[in-house]
C-alpha cells in the first residue's frame, strides 16, 4: 500500500462502529501511514448475519476448503439450536 495506495475497489465494511470486513486491509493502511481508505457501512440484522457475511467474503477471497468453510460456520448452526437467550445481543 505505501507503493500503490489503497485499492479503492476494495472498501472496508462496516456494520456501525463495527469492522464486519477488512481487517487486513485496514491494518495495512494503517502501518502505510493512510489518512483514510473507503468504507461502506451495511445493516445487518443480526450479529449472526454479519457473521455469515463475513465467512461469504473470506470464502471468495481466500482459498478456503469446504471443510474450512464448514468448521468456520459450525458454531453459528450450533448456536442456533440452543434456545433464544433473554434480552438484546451486546456487541463487542
């Protein structure tokens, strides 16, 4: 990035305040001493929706396996099955 810059067909994803896609490219920016880069912020429903978006985007960019793929989404299908927890979902 401190060659070429930041590629801005590439923009980081937001859900709020909340990096959803991108850390890499953000932490390169970062160390490449960039001002700003190109965000677009989306609305999820869910926390588990910004999950699953997220394992969408690795999976396309990332030479990932199926079983990767899998064993990365297993916790969200397991999670669902547990019954519904009182109150709102707190973000960290």
């Amino acid at each position: 990035m401190k060659q070429f810059g930041y590629n801005k067909e590439e923009p980081v994803t937001l859900w709020g305040k909340i990096l959803v896609d991108g850390r890499t490219r953000y932490t390169a920016a970062k160390e490449a001493g960039l001002k700003e880069i190109p965000a677009v912020e989306r609305n999820f429903e869910s926390r588990d929706d910004a999950i699953l978006y997220t394992l969408e985007r690795q999976a396309l960019r990332r030479n990932l396996t199926s079983a990767d793929i899998i064993k990365a989404a297993r916790p969200l299908h397991n999670k669902k099955k547990r019954p519904t927890e009182q109150g709102g979902l707190q973000l960290v």
